[in-house]
C-alpha cells in the first residue's frame, strides 16, 4: 500500500482522534491509530475500551487497499513537528514494515496488523434515532456536564441523561448535590425515550460540537449510540440502568425568591471562599431586603471573610449555608447577568435560575444545602 497525504491535515485529524485514546489500555492494539485506506479515501478510527471516534480524509496517489495499525505516539509527536508538506507513506503488505517519507528525511517502523483491532458492536435493528441541531447539542451537553458525578458505586450518575420527548429533549445531569435540569423546546424526539451518556464521549462532542454546522445524528439502542457528526463519528458504549426520578428532587414552591447580579455575586463568592475551610468550603448566605451577605470561617485557623452584595428580596430574613465551590460552578454555567434563588428554609434544596430564559429553553441548577455551626 501507498499514498500521499498532507502531513498538516494528517495531523489535525489525527489530533481530532487521537482524544479518545486513554493513557493506559488493557488492550495494547487500542495505543494504535487504525488507517483503512480504500482507493483515495484513508478512515482513521482511535478508540479505548468504551468509546471510539471516526474520521477520514482524501489522499493521493493511492496504490492497493487495506487495513492496519500505528503506534499513536509515534505517528502523533514526528508529525507535529513537520511544516506543511507531502508525506509519502509506504506500507509493506506482507511484513508491514512502514516507511514515512519527506521533504529531508524518512521514518521507518512497523505497523501492526489492523485485523486484531476490536469491532464496535452494530446498533439493533430496532434502535431509536434523533437529530439535534449541533449548535443546541453543544448548548445541552456545555450546561450539564460540569453536575455530573464520579461514583463507582452509581454508574448512571456518571453520564448525561438524555430524556427524549415529542416536545423537548430534556439534559439532565447530578452528582447528588448539585442537579442541573436544562430542557430544548427545539429539538423533539418521536417519541418517547432516554440514554445516558457518560462522561467521556460527552467531553469529546463538547471538543468537536463547535466546527459543526448542521446537525448531529445519534442512533441508540439500549447498550450503544452512534453520533454522526459532519465528517466525525463517535460511537461509545451507553450507561446502563435506570435514572433518579430528578424532577422528584425538584422542590416546588419555595416561597424565598432573591434576584442578584450574576457576576457580582459570583465574584464576591470567589473572594470569601478563599476564607472557607478546605475540606468543606462551606459559606454562609444571610439574606435580608437589600442584601445577601456571604461569609465564611475556618476555625483551626481563626480566619474569617464576609462580603456584601445588593439584591433585591421581599421576604423574611434567613440564612442558609452552601458549598461555596459547588456554587461558584452553578453560577458560572448560568448564561444571564441576573439569576433568582429560590429557596426555602436551611434543610431544603435552593434553586438556582436564569431571571430570563433564552428563547426556547428552560435552565435549572439545584444546589442541597450544608448544616450551619450556628
């Protein structure tokens, strides 16, 4: 096999790819790029035990067809120290011994042998399929993704819940104590369904999402999706199980509302929690009519900070305590300059929310709240 190909578009492709490759596989084949060259067409799948991504990119000169594999590592770090130029790659059929020639020099390995490259499994005959516009896929997957857990004992924490309706799709994403709800009126199903993807290809879509422009199509059955991108595709191993009931969670009328300035409020956050004791990063909220003053102590080390910032509230004053890390994370993934708290009394969940939506989209961030010391 033969053929010439820009060492620069190889590489950002390769790049592109080369994301989903984790740094310690069980199965050695998976630290290789897979290249299936078909006449002028080169498919270059990376994949680990879960996910796997797909690209391709014409080529010339174009001699036999085939399938093999190269060490990621070292195909990745000698291009990227290439300029722009042809690279001629001369691959041996039969001993796959692998030449890489340009301008000055050459690179000489062995490839591997493609055939003990691991399958994807095929989608079932009755899997379900959706479109998403790419750009509101991005917006989903961006608004969600920070809540989601790291819990081996819960696996189905640990992804995004996709629920699928004929009126919305529905992201939702928890760890058990943030909970971020976020619902696109402009994008449907047909019917009613839901997967969980998990943590890692939903990384990758927020990678790629943004050279997208038209829109993303994920078929899925109970075990597998494949998402086909413009000229990506990913396909990654579903989380299995059963999702919380999250609109359970959801407190419904809590009577406190308090409006502030997004990121007034968040920066005066930033500044008290650097007070706050580490292990629990806990911050105290005291909210009267015409302020919120947050304040923290960490008593092993007689530090304290409070800061006051405006806002505007009817109700009876109360206080209540959060963790300030977890709060700081909520505000910076709501898109507005005002948010509302709605809150309650100090046992109950606060919620976090837009003062307005953007159009078509229904944004909400739940927050548990701490004990406070006094």
């Amino acid at each position: 096999m033969k053929f010439i190909v820009s060492s620069s578009s190889l590489s950002s492709h390769l790049q592109v790819v080369g994301r989903v490759i984790a740094s310690k596989n069980t199965i050695p084949i998976l630290d290789c790029f897979l290249f299936e060259l078909h006449e002028n067409r080169l498919t270059i799948t990376a994949a680990d035990s879960e996910t796997r991504m797909i690209t391709s990119l014409e080529v010339q000169e174009a001699g036999g067809s085939g399938v093999f594999a190269i060490p990621s590592k070292n195909l990745l770090d000698s291009l990227k120290e290439l300029p722009d130029q042809p690279v001629t790659f001369d691959i041996n059929d039969e001993t796959l011994e692998l030449f890489v020639y340009y301008e000055n020099g050459k690179y000489n390995f062995i490839a591997e042998h493609g055939d003990e490259y691991p399958q994807a499994k095929p989608l079932r005959e009755d899997a379900a399929k959706i479109m998403i516009p790419a750009e509101h896929l991005l917006t989903g997957i961006s608004r969600t993704l920070f809540a989601t857990a790291d819990d081996d004992l819960r696996p189905v924490m640990n992804g995004i819940y996709f629920d699928i309706s004929g009126s919305d799709i529905t992201y939702v994403a928890s760890d058990g104590h943030k909970l971020v709800r976020y619902k696109d009126f402009s994008a449907k199903g047909h019917e009613q369904t839901s997967f969980i993807l998990p943590k890692k290809p939903a990384n990758l879509l927020r990678t790629v999402l943004p050279k997208e422009l038209g829109s993303v199509t994920i078929g899925f059955d109970d075990s597998n999706a494949y998402i086909q991108l413009g000229k990506i595709e990913i396909i990654s191993r579903l989380i299995e199980g059963r999702y919380p009931n999250y609109n359970g969670v959801i407190p419904k009328g809590n009577p406190y509302k308090v409006t502030v300035d997004r990121l007034l409020f968040t920066n005066a956050l930033k500044r008290v929690t650097v007070f706050a004791n580490p292990t629990s990063s806990l911050v105290k909220l005291s909210v009267s009519s015409d302020a919120v003053i947050v304040s923290t102590q960490d008593i092993d080390y007689s530090t304290s900070a409070d800061e006051k910032v405006a806002c505007v509230y009817d109700g009876e004053p109360l206080s209540i305590g959060f963790k300030g890390t977890y709060l700081i994370e909520i505000l910076n993934n709501i898109p507005s300059s005002e948010v509302v708290l709605e809150l309650a009394d100090p046992s109950r969940a606060g919620l976090m929310l837009p003062v307005e939506n953007e159009e078509n989209e229904d944004l909400l961030m739940l927050l548990m709240p701490m004990m406070l010391n006094d």
